[in-house]
C-alpha cells in the first residue's frame, strides 16, 4: 500500500509538472491587444503597428490594435487596469501620459503599471519659422529680452511635455515669454507659420516635409546625424537640457506573471535590435533605445517629480491637499479608513443596545452612518481624474452631495419627533441588519468585487426591508449591475475593484 502511495504521488508530481513546463512556452494562445491612447493616426498609434509589423518576424503572435482615445490617455489606461495581467494587453505609452496622469492627480496608476519597455527616445528641440526675422537661437534671446515677458511660445497642451520642455529652457536661460496652448501639434505649427508666435516646442521628425520650418536649438548630447547644421543647447553654452526627450513604449498590468514578462522582454529586444525598426525611426533622428522594466521605472518617477515641480509652479495640478486625497483614496490608508468605521459603528450599536433611550438612538445611528459611507465615497472618487469638465468623479459626487444633505435633514427631523420616536416600537433587527450588512458590504467588496457584492448587498437589503417578490428583487440586483457596468465599466472606465479573491482564481 506504502509503494503504490509513493507511485502515486510520484506519477502526480511527475504529470503536474510537465503541464506546468507546458504551459510555460504555451503563451500567447490569443491574439495580444496593444491599447493606443490616441486616434488612429498619431505617432503612437504609428509605434504600435510599426511594433506589430516587425514583431511579427520574431513570433506567431497576433497583435490587435485598439484605439481609446480621451482625457490624455487615461481612458487607456482604466482600460488595461480593467483587464486581467495575464500578458493579454499592452498599453503604448509615451511620457506625456505622466504629464497627464500627476495633473489629474492619478499617480497611484503609476504604481499599477509595469513599465515594460521603454522603446525610443525622441530629443525636444525648439522650431521657428525661416520666413520669420526671428528664427534663430541667438535671435530668440535677444528678442525675449526686448519684449520682456511678452514673447510668445506655441506647442500642444497646456502643461503638457512641450510646455512643461519650454518652461525648463525658460529657466535655464533666464526668458520671460508665454505659453499658447492649441489643441494638436498641427494646430500649433500652422500657428508658428501664421506668425503668431516665435518658437514652437517639439520634436525632430515635425520638420520633416516642411521646408519652411528649422530647428534653432535641439535638447541632445550631440548633434543629430540627420540634422548636421542644428546645435545642441550644450554647444549653445546651455546646461542642463542635454536629455529633454520623448520617450515612447510599452506597459503592461502590474502582476503579470514572470514567465510572460521574459517572453516580452526577449521580443522588445529583437524588435529593437532589427534593422527596418531602426532605420524607420532614426532617419526622422530618433534615438532608437531599449530600456527595460527596471531603468524604465526608475526614469518615469523622475518624470513624475519633474512634473510636479513644474505644473505646481504654473498652478496647473491640484494642492497637495488634494493629492494627499488621492493618495489615500488609492491606498492603505482607505482600508484602515474603512477599518475604522466598521469598528466605531461595532461599539456605537453595543452602546445603543444597552442605553434605556434606545429606540431613539437606533434611528439616529443610520443618517450618520449614511453620512460617514458618503464620506468614504467622496474620498474613493479623488482616485478618478478631477480636472476634466465632466469626467467619472461627477457621478459619484452627484450622489454624496445630494445623500449628505438628505440625512442631515432626517437627523433634525429624528431630533425633532424625539418624543413620538420613544414611545413606538421600533424594529431595531432592521436598522441593525441594514448597518450590519452595509459594512460586510464595504469589507466583501475588497474580496469579492465590485460586482458579486453589490448584487449580494442589493438583494439582501431588499430582503432586510421586508420584501419578498423574488423575480422583482433580482431585476432590481441585476438591473444596478447592467447600469454600473455599462455607465462606470464601459463609458468612464472606472476601475470597479475586481476582488482579491477573484483574481487569485481567474
């Protein structure tokens, strides 16, 4: 019986290791998406499929591009944290997504990101109009110095990358100008050509097929091959601004398994070291640069601070009380939040148990807690970007300011039947399983999702309230699902948590 056991166990191992070695070089078993935060058209949508082509020399992967354009790609991103890490879905990232990403006071997407592979680095650089009398560096200077303050500067987006490049030279050269925001960077150009403005800020590849735009200064620590005749900001006696640079890649989920994570890294390095790769982005002087997961993290949190610094100096991100805000309701700190509550309400509800004006205090207790889970939800929704017109922080906040006010009103109203309230009898097991259930909601929904426990909570809570029309109850349950999937899933990309308890099983 011993030996048949040890067979057994033997022949197990044996057979769950070889689908464990299977399963290791088994990947990609579908096509792999690759995520672009612009329309299709712009350049990171031209890295992508450029990276698809090549890739396809060195795997029989299939790559799909999908566009999901808005809020500077964070609508992109929502979108890859939405989706599993199983190495299913890359996001082609550029740095002016951190720009982004500290302006709307996001930074814990930061930490939900595996910065993959940072794939090219393309320099800044100034451009001016040839036609223009003023068109060279030394011609920038001078007449910055005459206009005092009023020069004017045009680029894409306020305090994106190339506004925030232009504030840094600013700085490093002592000029005083303006800043033009346009909605592209060929709004902007044609602006530079309509002369309504002395330099543009951008990169190399924009002159290209324009013969009447030049570059005056280029952010590089040599002079670019393909543009002999430009000096670099060094060699124009400018310190400081030798590694201005676009950088573009490819992220992937935090959390997405080793194995997978290999796989890519081996096929970032083919694609980088292959000739039409580099020769397609060189000859627009592109620095064709593969740095890995680590380099690429430690380079994308100096971007953060660097923005940071700069956007809170032109006033553009929030105070840091607010990102104070964000980061809480990213973090730890929103758990030990919810931890704390639960605990308060544990020995208020002892204490009104045992306290003779119960009845009274047991219709007191759920106004507050309404008002303290508002407090909660009000602090969940500085994890969603805040300096939209409308964006998915609106909907939540339409429903703590009107539910606030709604309770605060009931209180005084509760205060004001106090009497009345004494005398009748109060079903406390309802307001008690009503507040027992909302806080195994707030717990359940960290384990077991967004989803599965809301329906639960829905459908429970209609139970509690005494009602007992079972199909009703579960259109109702499943009627929230289909709108909060639909709503915040689908068209706010809202992140709903998934459950830590799902995710170790799918």
């Amino acid at each position: 019986m011993k030996k048949t056991l040890i067979i057994l166990l033997l022949t197990i191992v044996f057979f769950t290791s070889c689908k464990k070695t299977d399963e290791e070089f088994s990947f990609p078993k579908k096509p792999i998406t690759i995520i672009v935060y612009t329309g299709p058209g712009g350049l990171i949508d031209i890295t992508a499929r450029k990276f698809a082509d090549v890739a396809s020399k060195y795997t029989e992967a299939t790559f799909v591009i999908e566009n999901k354009p808005g809020s500077g790609g964070i609508v992109a991103m929502k979108r890859l944290l939405q989706l599993p890490a199983d190495g299913y879905t890359l996001f082609a990232c550029t740095k002016s997504n951190v720009s982004k990403i500290v302006s709307s006071g996001g930074e814990a997407y930061i930490e939900g990101i595996d910065w993959t592979a940072m794939m090219m680095a393309d320099p800044e650089c100034v451009i001016t109009y040839k036609k223009q009398k003023i068109n060279s560096w030394k011609d920038i200077l001078a007449d910055a110095k005459v206009k005092n303050g009023d020069q004017i500067w045009l680029g894409p987006a306020n305090g994106g990358l190339d506004h925030v490049t232009a504030l840094k030279i600013w700085d490093e050269t002592g000029i005083k100008a303006k800043w033009i925001p346009y909605k592209s960077g060929g709004k902007a150009r044609a602006a530079l050509l309509g002369e309504q403005g002395v330099a543009y800020v951008g990169n190399p590849r924009e002159v290209l097929g324009n013969d009447d735009l030049m570059i005056a200064a280029v952010s590089s620590a040599k002079r670019l091959v393909q543009f002999p005749d430009v000096p670099t900001f060094s060699e124009l006696g400018i310190t400081g601004l030798d590694n201005e640079f676009m950088w573009r890649g490819f992220v992937l989920k935090k959390g997405t398994p080793p194995d997978i994570r290999e796989w890519f890294d081996e096929l970032f390095t083919n694609v980088n070291n292959d000739a039409e790769w580099r020769e397609y982005w060189e000859r627009g002087g592109i620095d064709v640069i593969y740095k890995s997961s680590e380099e690429f993290t430690k380079i994308v949190h100096k971007d953060k601070e660097q923005f940071t610094h700069y956007l809170q100096k032109i006033g553009i991100i929030n105070t840091e009380a607010t990102n104070f805000m964000a980061k809480i309701a990213t973090g730890k700190a929103l758990k030990f939040l919810v931890i704390l509550f639960v605990i308060i309400f544990l020995i208020i509800g002892f204490a009104v148990n045992r306290s003779p004006k119960r009845k009274y205090l047991v219709r007191i207790m759920l106004p507050i807690f309404f008002i303290m889970l508002s407090i909660i939800f009000f602090i969940i929704s500085f994890s969603f970007p805040d300096n939209e017109k409308v964006g998915p922080s609106v909907v939540p906040r339409l429903w703590i300011f009107i539910l606030i006010p709604l309770n605060i009103y009931l209180m005084f109203d509760i205060f004001r039947q106090k009497k009345e309230i004494e005398h009748k009898d109060e079903n406390k097991k309802i307001v008690f399983g009503f507040i027992g259930l909302l806080i195994l909601y707030l717990i359940s929904i960290f384990y077991i999702g967004y989803f599965i426990s809301t329906f639960i909570f829905i459908f429970a809570g209609i139970y509690i309230l005494g009602y007992r029309k079972y199909l009703t109850m579960l259109i109702i349950s499943f009627g929230w699902l289909l709108f909060s999937y639909l709503i915040f899933y689908k068209l706010l990309y809202v992140p709903l948590p998934v459950g830590k308890l799902i995710e170790m099983f799918f």
